[in-house]
C-alpha cells in the first residue's frame, strides 16, 4: 500500500505541474479564450532619410541708395541745428586747411560742404552726431577726428575742425552699408 500512496502523490504532483503550467501559459500570453490572430509582419523597405523641414525664406528688402547730389545747398538727408549753417561748398578753400607749406589750402569737392556752428565747431560729430541719429541715421565709426553715419544708401562723415575759429566739413558719398 505504501507504494500505491507513493504513486498516487507523484501523479498529483506531476498534473499540478501541467496545470500550473497550463494557466502560466494563458497568464503570459494573454489568452482570452478566443482564437487567437495570426501574427501580421510587414515588408521590410529600405531605410528613408527624413525630409528638411519646408521654410520660405524671405529675401532681405533691398535697400534704397539715394546718390548724394552734387553740390546743392547743403547734405542730403540732413536738418542742420537752428545755429548751424553751411558755409561753404564745392570749390571753396577749407581755412583750417591753409598753412606755411600750403597755403592754397584744401579745396572742397563735390558733396563735400563747410559747417559752421559757431563755438561747437570743435566738437562737431558732438554737434551734429546726435542731431544725425535723431533724424533715423545709423553710426557707424569714429576714428580720429571723423565719424560716419549711413542712411538710405548714403555715408555721411563728419570731420573735425582745427578749432572753434573754423567751421568743420561734411562730406557725402554712395554706400549699401556703413563700411563700403
């Protein structure tokens, strides 16, 4: 008897097996007791590179030149302060340019112009500088004794004088920006 006993416990072990196995098995699948999909497995294709994202790009506006006109009555673009005045122009001497070794002097050209502000001519890009960027112009340097501001396609400079006796010179040229 003893080893029917022994039996009887191995076969109720060995279908405890089967049946623990049998419910992990539809535990871990997922078996909802329906028949089950068969798996769908899509054609493989060649790898594709991704597409730049599609941005339009808009072209800078193009910027107006407005020549300097030769020889008028004063810079282009420019309102001078109440007492300040032009007070010379193309053909006529510079005469903080006169000296011993020159005595002709300098002799303005065309959008070139003398202006005259009375005690500030010392400081002229202080006279005028701020009077420039006020009326929309944009500085662009200042080196010794001369500074420029550009608008519109038009570089204006303004050069020191040798003092508050002489008037200092304005001169005016074509440009697309501060530095051509």
């Amino acid at each position: 008897m003893k080893q029917r006993g022994f039996s009887t416990i191995i076969l109720i072990i060995i279908i405890g097996f089967f049946i623990v196995g049998a419910m992990g098995y539809f535990v871990f699948t997922n078996w909802q007791g329906s028949a089950t999909q068969p798996l769908k497995i899509a054609p493989l294709s060649a790898p594709t590179q991704p597409s730049a994202p599609q941005t339009t790009v808009t072209p800078p506006p193009a910027i107006q030149q407005t020549p300097p006109p030769e020889n008028n009555s004063g810079p282009t673009g420019i309102v001078l302060p109440s007492d300040c005045k032009v007070a010379g122009s193309k053909g006529d001497i510079d005469p903080s340019s006169k000296s011993s070794s020159e005595p002709a002097g300098y002799v303005l050209g065309d959008n070139e112009w003398l202006v005259d502000c009375g005690s500030r001519n010392s400081d002229a890009r202080g006279t005028l500088g701020p009077v420039l960027e006020q009326q929309g112009w944009k500085f662009c340097d200042s080196q010794t004794a001369t500074g420029h501001w550009f608008i519109n396609g038009i570089i204006t400079g303004i050069i020191e004088s040798a003092g508050t006796s002489y008037p200092f010179r304005v001169t005016q040229r074509s440009g697309i920006s501060c530095h051509s």
